[in-house]
C-alpha cells in the first residue's frame, strides 16, 4: 500500500478537531521506566489534554528525534506504528527528551467571529487590526500551522537537563521533574527562532490522578520564562502558540481568499511530576 493510501485511510477515520482549539502532543505510556523497558508515545491531537492518537506518518514529520546526554538519536518507525515511539529505554537512569516537528497543515475559517475567538484566546490582539488593515476576507481566512513538540521521560531516576534543539520555537525545561530535589516549581524557557520569548503567554493543561484537567494561563517574563507551579502525581502540557502573518500573504490587489494569509507555530510540552 503506497503512503498516500495509508494516510488517507488512516486520517478519514479520525474526527476532525476544532480549527480553533487543536492542540497537539506527544503523550507517553509511561513517563517513567526502567532499563531494558520499553519507551512508547502516542502522538495525540485534541482539545483540554483530551484526543485521538496518531501513527506514525513520515510525510507528516520533518524531524523525529531522542536527545539523550547530549546525543541525538534520529528515529524512523514503521508507518503506520501506532504507538508512533517505540524504543528500547537506554540502560542508564537518564532524561530522555522526545523531539518532533511536523510538515505545515492548512485550516480555513469560515467564521471571522471564530478566527477572532482564536486570536483572543492566544492573546494576540492586533490580530483583528492587522487583518484588516491587510484587506484580507473575512469569509474565508486560510491559515497554515506547524507544531513543535517535546516531551519529558525518565529511564530509572532521570538524572539530566532538557536543551534547546532548534526548533522553530519550543519550549525548554530549565529544571527537572524528574530530579528527587525537584520543589514542584516548573521553570521552563521558551523559545522562538532560537531566541527568547518575552511576555508571551502559556497555556497549562494539568491532568490529576482522576483524570480530571484544569487549564490556567500564564506569561513568560522578560527573559522568555515562566516558573509554573505544579502538583506531584500530575501529567503537564504546556502550550505555547506564535501567530505570524504567513510567509508568502499578499496585501492589496494582489491579494487572493485561496491563499493563506497567516500561520501558526505551536510549541508544546508534556512531562509528569512523579508521586
């Protein structure tokens, strides 16, 4: 069966996310394993920590990678695998930090009521002036999006430090949840185009034991930082969104509805506070 046939199948079964509430993660079995284990994750897209898995696709991905001690492993499932990640845990107590980006995907606005619901709820509020000052349609708003995720896993005690990796944006622990030291005060740093974030904001899905989420919202400070509270026994997801005028969006006359006039770069992270 050729990719584009196993694509098509796979993804005409899936229901079909909110175009303006989709998050995108990548989501464990297990955050914490042992050597000779195994390390699986599902790829999930959804709404409030909440959706369908994903296989593995590799003309959905342009980067897949396992960053352990320093050292990138790059992987290459089978198509189709599903858990997406299924890979030997290393045989040392590491933190072993999951990388993944994707090709761009496009969604329409139909509604300008819901793109302006969207733009408010990722705090940007010029994004109704800009819009309209560009002369783009409020009937028909096309969008292009990439999503830019990590997580966080720990072979036997997780002893380690996340790092920057280059992606177009993401976010970057700065401690470790995993660490016995650990005072339940996440501080992460996040980045866009390698550089500081400043005042943006990051929206938090914490999922207790009941499987029960809570969503609060923050901001980075001036230096691209946050330090987020959290509670031990809970899974995280911090979500961080850029919105950007789209790389080719024309202005004026020569401007057409069938092309995309923004897009959006998700950066996201998942981890668990052990108990």
């Amino acid at each position: 069966m050729k990719m584009s046939q196993l694509s098509a199948i796979i993804f005409s079964a899936l229901p079909a996310a909110p175009a303006f509430a989709h998050e995108y993660w990548l989501s464990p079995l297990n955050y914490q394993v042992e050597s000779g284990e195994k390390i699986a994750a599902h790829f999930r897209n959804g709404e409030e920590f909440v959706g369908a898995t994903f296989p593995y696709l590799p003309n959905r991905l342009t980067r897949f990678e396992v960053l352990v001690e320093g050292q990138t492993y790059n992987l290459s499932p089978r198509a189709g695998d599903n858990p997406a990640l299924q890979i030997p845990a290393p045989d040392k107590d590491a933190l072993v930090v999951v990388v993944a980006e994707t090709t761009p995907s496009k969604v329409i606005y139909k509604e300008w009521e819901k793109f302006l619901s969207f733009a408010e709820h990722k705090d940007f509020p010029k994004a109704e002036a800009d819009h309209t000052a560009n002369g783009w349609s409020q009937e028909k708003i096309i969008e292009t999006y990439t999503r830019h995720v990590k997580t966080l896993i720990a072979t036997g005690t997780g002893i380690g430090q996340d790092a920057a990796t280059g992606m177009a944006t993401e976010f970057v622990a700065m401690t470790n949840p995993y660490d016995a030291n650990f005072d339940n005060q996440m501080k992460v740093r996040l980045l866009y185009q390698d550089e500081p974030r400043a005042d943006a904001q990051v929206e938090v899905f914490d999922r207790a034991a009941d499987d029960s989420v809570t969503i609060s919202l923050h901001s980075t400070d001036a230096a691209g930082e946050a330090v987020i509270p959290v509670t031990a026994g809970h899974e995280y997801l911090f979500d961080a969104v850029v919105l950007r005028t789209a790389a080719d969006a024309q202005t004026g006359g020569s401007y057409t509805p069938d092309e995309p006039v923004w897009e959006t770069l998700w950066a996201a992270l998942t981890f668990q506070v052990p108990e």
